[in-house]
C-alpha cells in the first residue's frame, strides 16, 4: 500500500504486516484499545495552587510518581524540590517520567534572558 500525505512525503507500507497489526491489536504492547484522556484543569493567578512533590519521594514511589505526571498533564505546572545538584540530574529525573525528546540544545540546557 502506498499513501501520499498532504505535505508531499509519500510511504509505502506492506499489506501483510498492516493486516496483522490490526488483527494483533489486543497482543502489541504499545496499542491500548481503550484510552481515558485527563481533562485540563483551567486556572488563573488568583486560584493557583502549585503542588508541591520530594524528589526522593517521586523517584522511589510509583503512586507518587503518577500523581505528579498527571498533575503536569492537567495543570501543565508542579514543583519538585529535594532534587540532587549533581550534573545530568534534572535528565535522569525526567527520564523516571517519560521519554525525553533532545532539541537542537540536547536533552538538558538553560534559556537565560538577557538584559
């Protein structure tokens, strides 16, 4: 099967394989057949409540841990404090979450405004 996509790229894909993905589909560990997406939660500056997590506390317990990814994925906003000043830290920290993706600066690097 080949499918042109509107911006030009053109891929071709086997029939077969396509076939049994679709008939695998409860057995392929990265397809869910049900997914709940979290809903937003709106805030403003004067109901803004900036939950708080321990590092140590994050990185040892998983309950923890999911309460502060779906706290990031409602909000867009929590604190970790008690994390270690050791280089590479902030990434280790981050790959616990989820996958990180690197930027033309890599995986880790400071934005810094200038007067």
């Amino acid at each position: 099967v080949q499918i042109a996509f509107n911006d030009g790229h053109v891929s071709e894909f086997s029939l077969q394989k396509l076939r049994a993905e679709v008939e695998g589909f409860a057995d392929n560990a990265m397809q869910v057949p049900a997914y709940n997406r979290l809903r937003p939660r709106l805030w403003s500056g004067k109901d803004c409540v900036l939950r708080t997590f321990q590092h140590d506390e994050v990185a040892d317990d998983e309950a923890t841990r999911f309460d502060l990814v779906e706290e990031l994925l409602t909000t867009g906003q929590a604190l970790v404090r008690g994390v270690p000043q050791v280089e590479g830290e902030v990434v280790r920290f981050g790959q616990r979450l989820s996958t990180l993706r690197a930027s033309n600066w890599g995986l880790c690097f400071n934005v810094r405004t200038k007067p």
